[in-house]
C-alpha cells in the first residue's frame, strides 16, 4: 500500500489548519454578531425605551402642574402646554405598545394599563379644558381624579423604567462576558495557529528525514555489497520514487553480480585444469624427463612454474569465494580449544616468517577455553591476516598474536609494525579486489581479506582493522564462545561436535 506523498502530507497538515482556523473565526463571527446584537439593542432599544419612560413620567407630572394651572387661572398659555405635553404623552404610550419594544409579560401588562387610564383620563378631562369649572369644590374633586390618574400612570412608567434598568444590567453583563469570550479565544487562535504552524513544519521534517534515513540505509547496504536489500519506501511523492530507482539500481546490480560470479566461477574451473597440466609438465621438464636442461632453461622453467602457482592461487581464491558467496560451502564446526589453534598455526606459519626474517609473538589464554569453529577454515583466516602482516612489516620486527576474552567472545589480534593503511581505506580493504594504494604492487587480487570476512561472519564473529601509518596495523576478528547462526547462505554442520579439552 502506498503511504501519503510529501504533496498529499502538505494538503493534510495544512486542511487541519484551515479547518481548526475556519472554526475559530466561525466562533469569533457568532460571539461579536451576539455582542454587536447586545449593543444594538442598548443603544437602539433599551436606551430609548428608557429615554421615553424617563420622559413619559416628567410629562405626566408637568401635565398635572400646569392642568392645575390652567384650571385655576384659564390662561391660554397653559393650553399650548397641555396639548403639547398630551401629544408627548401619547406617542410615548404608542411607543410602549409597539410589538419588541416591550417584552417582559409583568412590563405588558403595566404599559397596557398605564394606556387605558391614558384614554380615560383624556376622555374626562377634554370637557373640563372646554369648560372650566369655577366652584372649588368641583375643582377640588378634577384635581383629585387628576392625581389618581396620573400616580397610576407614573406607576406604570416606572414600572417600565425599572424592567428596562434590569435589562440593561443584564446586558452589560452579557456584554463584559462576550467580551472575555472574544478575548479568550483571541489567545486560543493565536496559541493554536502558532503550535500548527510551528508542528506542520516539524512534522514534515520528521517525515522527510524518516525517508531520508531509509534512503541512506539502503545506499549503504548497496555500497556495502548488499544488493539484496531493498528500501522500504513506498510513497508517491518524489523521495518513494528515488527509492523505487535505488530498488530497481539494486536488483540490477544484484543480477551483475550475480553474473559475475557465476563467471568468475566458470572461468576459475576451466582455468585451473590447463594450469594444473601446465604445472605438471614443467615439473616434469624440470625432473629432466625430456633430457638434461642447462642453467638458462631451468630458470625459465622455474619462472613459468612461479607464474603458474600464483595463477592457481588466484583462482583458487575466485573459486572459493564464489562457492562462499554462493552458499556452497559447508562448515564442520566441532569444539576446539582455542589456544591449541593458534599454537598449531604458528608451527606451520613459523618457516615463512624466518625466511623474511619477521618474529612471531604470542599471548595464549590464561585458562584453556573451547570454541565451536570449523578448524580449516579458522586456519585459513590465521593464515590470511598473518601472511598480509608478515608480507607488509619491515625485516627484523615482530608480528604479535594475542587472544583475548570479552564477554561471550573470543577475540583474536594479529598485529604488525610495517607501512600501515590510510584512514580512508579501512572501510573498504575486506571488500572483494580491493587494495589499498599502501599496499598496491604487491601480490595478490584483493580477495584474502574477502574470504577472512565470509569466514568469520559465518561462524556468527566480527572482523575489523585499525591501522596508523607508519606505525603499523592491527587485525582483529571474534568468535563467539557459543554457537550462534550463521550468515546466510552457508551451511554449517554441528553433527560432529565433540567435547574437546583447551
């Protein structure tokens, strides 16, 4: 299945993004429509209801005053006043008994009571303003309904003051907690929008490096001699299709290497029988089979053969190699002690190293251990770093062997004092035909460190270098004390373990 691509990861991140900001402006428009409604109705509504209520309740009282006036003194005046302050006084009660301005049932009530003592108080006292009495006893009893009428109706403009007070009370409360809403969510839009925009960059990164790591794993693999391995990326986006081509570079090179070890397989087996022939025949030239040979004769006889051996010794290499590579090689792997290895393998190393007039050094184990190894192949691995040492250490030094104990493994360091190798090269000397510039000219392909490396990784150990030039190097390799599994493609057979004394 394929993963997300870079593209596609950038339109999610960012969608949540939209999506979280989209909400967060959603909210901010419905909390300052509710307070642009809330401020809408103070200033449009309840401040003007209170306005005409504050109104309505100093006509009424003027009223009172100056129909007072009138009555007792029948100016003219006066009855200008009076139909203004009637008209003021009407308007405010229509105002009041418009639909919305008035909404709380008790402020209903009172306002379409305050009305109706409105219409009979204008129905009763339009006569007496036509006809003024002039007994003062009537005036005292149209002064008297005059009073009731009016405290009924201040009463109820009150009333309406008092509901419009408490609205605007609420609203100003409603108003002081939509504003700490729009506050809270201002900080809440900026905490989130800062922790996206600073997460989206920071997850595409570790998305981007993830991608990278597996692409550099797979490079390495492949630089390693792994071509086998394959990059487990499988996204759309430009990083999934540069691992697919490091895939496709892989399997071809696999397929290359493939064949060239099956030709190098081939090649080495149909080599080696002619050399072999060849080497026989100039044995027998030199034995004198086909008549006496003079001194110039035998010396090139004897040129021929050292050609030959080394010829075969290469090709002795490739076929092993190849066999190595292609798992057809199996391990007798049996208990050996150890030290009595190593004391062999000095017996038999010790003439080479007199003839270039090297010594050998050796540091056993202090105490006898077993190790399960196939003997043969561990010689060869002897045999392969210490022949290397000899050959590159100066006449009249020392090659040290010491074995060593860390945890479960055995630890065996075979060290020179001759030219040493770069730095740069040490990653790559167990690689197949490699050589190093140090150590270019002498003779061998580059395949005696190969075939120590396949050696070692078999029997489940680690084999490494370390080198200082002009100094000397060391060669190091581990075997593990008890049976581990072994490198794939390689046979190992533990039916003839024995017991078997370090």
């Amino acid at each position: 299945m394929k993963k997300p691509g870079l593209l596609e990861k950038l339109i999610v991140a960012y969608a949540v993004f939209v999506i979280v900001l989209l909400g967060l402006a959603v909210f901010l428009v419905y909390v300052s429509s509710r307070l642009a409604n809330v401020t809408a109705d103070i200033y449009y509504l309840d401040q003007h209801k209170k306005e005409m209520a504050d109104n309505l309740i100093n006509d009424l009282i003027s009223l009172e005053e100056t129909s007072k006036q009138y009555l007792l003194l029948q100016k003219e005046s006066y009855k200008t006043v009076i139909d203004q302050r009637e008209e003021a006084i009407t308007r405010a009660w229509e105002y009041l008994c418009l639909e919305g301005v008035c909404t709380d049932p008790e402020e209903i009530r009172a306002v379409k009571s305050g009305m109706q003592v409105w219409g009979r108080y204008l129905e009763r006292f339009h006569p007496y303003l036509a006809q003024p009495p002039t007994d003062p006893k009537g005036l005292e009893k149209i002064f008297k309904e005059n009073s009731r009428s009016m405290d009924s109706m201040v009463k109820s403009a009150r009333l309406v003051n008092r509901v419009v007070l408490d609205s605007l009370d609420d609203k100003i409360v409603l108003l002081k907690s939509l504003g700490e809403q729009i506050k809270l969510s201002t900080w809440w839009a900026l905490g989130i929008a800062a922790t996206i925009g600073l997460m989206i960059p920071l997850i595409i990164y570790k998305s981007i490096t993830n991608d990278l790591v597996s692409i550099r794993t797979g490079i390495r693999h492949i630089a390693q001699g792994d071509f086998s391995y394959r990059i487990p990326l499988y996204s759309k986006d430009e990083l999934g299709m540069l691992a697919e081509s490091f895939n496709t570079m892989s399997l071809r090179l696999k397929e290359l290497d493939n064949m060239k070890s099956e030709f190098i397989s081939i090649v080495s087996h149909e080599l080696r029988t002619p050399l072999t022939s060849m080497k026989e025949a100039a044995n027998l030239l030199m034995e004198g089979l086909t008549g006496d040979l003079n001194e110039r004769q035998k010396r090139l006889i004897t040129i021929m053969q050292q050609g030959m051996e080394r010829l075969l010794q290469m090709i002795s290499e490739l076929l092993e190699i190849s066999k190595l590579e292609g798992g057809m090689v199996e391990l007798q792997i049996e208990p050996h002690g150890i030290n009595q290895v190593v004391h062999q393998f000095l017996s038999e190393i010790q003439p080479y190293a007199g003839k270039r007039g090297i010594g050998l050094k050796v540091s056993y184990l202090p105490e006898g251990l077993s190790v399960p190894l196939d003997r043969n192949k561990i010689l060869r691995v002897l045999t392969n770093l210490t022949q290397n040492a000899i050959k590159y250490s100066g006449e009249g030094s020392d090659v040290e062997l010491r074995l060593g104990r860390q945890d479960d493994d055995v630890i065996i360091e075979i060290e020179d004092h001759g030219i040493g190798i770069p730095d740069e090269d040490i990653p790559l000397i167990f690689e197949k035909f490699y050589q190093s510039k140090a150590t270019r000219g002498h003779s061998g392909i580059g395949l005696g460190l190969a075939i120590s490396r396949s050696i070692v990784d078999a029997h489940g150990g680690k084999i490494y270098a370390k080198s200082t030039i002009g100094k000397g190097s060391v060669f190091a390799f581990t075997l593990p004390v008890h049976p581990r599994v072994p490198a794939v493609g390689v046979h190992v057979d533990h039916a003839r373990q024995q017991a078997q004394p370090g």
